[in-house]
C-alpha cells in the first residue's frame, strides 16, 4: 500500500512507540490482508487466511493485531481511506479555488470536472473501492466502530470539504445552498458519481466513457436546476 500525506503522519506516530521492524512487519501484514478482504469480503475472510497471505502464523498476527480480524480490517480500511480522501482533496483544491470563484459561465464546467474527477478515482485505488463495496454488501457483519473509523478516515472529512467549497460558491453568488450545506454536498455526490459508482458495481465493470459522461453531465445539470443563485 503506497504511502500518501495523511498515512505518512500515521506512519510518522507509530514509529514514536513502534520499533522499525514491528512496524515493517505490521505494514507487511495490512497489505496482504488488504488483498484478502478485497477479494473475499470482511465476513468470508478468516484469520487463517489473512495470515497465510502474510505469510505469517496466526498466533503472530495477533501478536501485532489483538482485534484479530476487525482490526486488520480497520487498519487497512483507514489506510486506504487515506489514501482516496488525500486525492479527492487535493482535486477539490485545484479545480474549486473559493479564492477565485468561477464566472456564472463557467460553474457548471466546473462542477462537472468535480464530479468527473470523482468518479476516476475508483481505477486510481481499485483496492480501496473493492473494500468499500464489501462494506456496504456487509454491513450488518462488520463491526460499527470499523464503519465509524472508515467515515472519519475518508467520507465524513470530504463531505466536509466539499460543503465548504459549494459554501464558497454560495458567498459569491453563485449557488443558493438553502441553509444546509451539508446537505447540497450531499445531493452533489450523490447525483454527480454515485450512479456511476452504483452502475460500475464500484468499478468493477467499468462503463463505457459515453455513458459516464452522459450521467455525470445529467447529474451536475439535476444539481443546479435545485441549487443554482437566482441572479
């Protein structure tokens, strides 16, 4: 699993209890067991298997994980989770500057290169989304406090993000968020790339460039016909 900003400050805070080579060995475990649950799912998954792929025994994967299983899976989960928040964030940046709104022209194009950019991440980390879409086939096997860290490590703080950016927007005329910010970056996804996500089965069988063009651009112009400033 490759490293991004956000991991390297938790690599960072481990190496101030964690010896070197524990740590090596713990990383070495959470990547074979990131192939693991991306292949079997966190309730097919056993710990003799997890190990294996490590190619270590059970008794010394509990050994660096007491959670057995649950906390394997949410190391890897809050890794990869990293990982895809890291890059969603810094494409938000780039393409909506609140310090230089769009013109009314151009909010539209933009938004769209949002949602687009979005929606490629899912062939950028085809690990992680293999990951989430056991968890929401899962759900009711995976253990609530392993859902609660993977909404911290990756969604919650690019929700938060993105509200902020349409809020940016708002300031300068351009959207009306209707006093829930919150809520429109809400709608944002879920109509700009959560039916490509769906359609893609988190994609695992990609759609042709046409049609996701076609959902992504239906999906922003949904979003502002509800969201747009009446000028």
């Amino acid at each position: 699993m490759a490293g991004s900003s956000s991991n390297d400050a938790l690599v960072a805070r481990a190496r101030e209890t964690v010896s070197p080579r524990r740590l090596e060995k713990q990383m070495a475990m959470a990547s074979a067991a990131c192939t693991v649950f991306g292949r079997e799912g966190y309730a097919r998954a056993s710990v003799d298997a997890l190990a294996a792929a490590a190619a270590v025994s059970t008794r010394t994967l509990y050994n660096h994980f007491p959670g057995g299983k649950a906390q394997l899976f949410e190391t890897v989960i809050r890794w990869t989770a990293n990982q895809v928040k890291d890059a969603q964030l810094g494409r938000l940046a780039a393409l909506l500057d609140p310090a230089r709104p769009p013109r009314p022209e151009d909010l539209e194009r933009d938004l769209t290169a949002v949602a687009r950019a979005f929606v490629e991440l899912m062939a950028d980390y085809p690990d992680h989304f293999a990951l989430v879409r056991h968890i929401h086939a899962e759900a009711d096997h995976v253990p609530a406090e392993v859902l609660a860290a993977w909404q911290e490590a990756g969604p919650a703080p690019v929700g938060r993000a993105l509200a902020e950016a349409l809020t940016g927007l708002a300031s300068a005329g351009l959207l009306d968020l209707h006093g829930d910010p919150g809520l429109a970056a809400t709608h944002f996804m879920a109509l700009g790339s959560q039916p490509i996500v769906h359609l893609s089965h988190y994609g695992v069988l990609p759609l042709p460039p046409e049609r996701i063009d076609h959902l992504v651009t239906g999906g922003v112009a949904a979003f502002l016909r509800a969201y747009r400033a009446d000028r």
